[in-house]
C-alpha cells in the first residue's frame, strides 16, 4: 500500500481524526472508516488482507473496525501482530511516526479503557 495512505489510518488509531484530513484510500477501507460505514470497511480490509496479510495499513484499519465495532480482543490480536512485523515510518499529517508507535499507543489506551 502506498504511504500516502496512512495519514488517514493512523490519525484515526490514534484518536486524531478530523474533517481537514484526507487521503486517497480506495483499497484500505479508511474512507469507509472516516464515515462510520465499519460494516463496508471490514469487507473491504479483509479482501485486500487476502493478497497483503501483513500489509500495516490494513492491520490498523482492521484493528479500529474491531475497536469501533465492539470487538476488542480482536482488535488487540491485531495490534499485537502488527508489533511482531517490522515497523513501517508513518506520517499523519505532517507528524512522523512508526507503525509500531500506533500499536503501542492504541493498546495502551484500550488496557486503559478495560481498567475502567
């Protein structure tokens, strides 16, 4: 998947999101994210998860589908997955970052929501 991708993806893993972001996202299911059409998103993800299983993109996307869908130990699974892959530079709007970073941020704010 194409870098340019991740602005979206990842502004939204981390809780960021907001109508001045934008991304050309055809096949990673975040303008479907973007509009709450979680449903569309998933099917989206997991065809393309068919042909790039360890693609970061789609494993975060995947991840907030599950988070936003109730879903959360999947969505931990696949953020503990993305971990175990190499890291991936990541730029959300401006602002550098790793693939792993979102991880670590996004499991560390769902242990926090559990502890609630």
């Amino acid at each position: 998947m194409n870098k340019v991708h991740h602005a979206l993806i990842v502004a939204a893993a981390l809780g960021v999101a907001g109508p001045g972001l934008a991304a050309n996202s055809d096949f990673n299911g975040s303008t479907e994210l973007a509009r709450g059409d979680y449903a569309a998103a998933e099917k989206i993800i997991i065809q393309q998860r068919k042909m790039f299983a360890n693609d970061a993109d789609l494993i975060v996307n995947l991840a907030m589908v599950y988070r936003k869908t109730n879903r959360v130990e999947e969505a931990r699974s696949l953020y503990q997955r993305l971990l175990k892959l190499p890291s991936e530079d990541l730029d959300i709007a401006g602002r550098q970052t790793t693939s792993h970073r979102v991880a670590r941020e996004a499991l560390a704010k769902m242990d926090v929501l559990a502890a609630r």
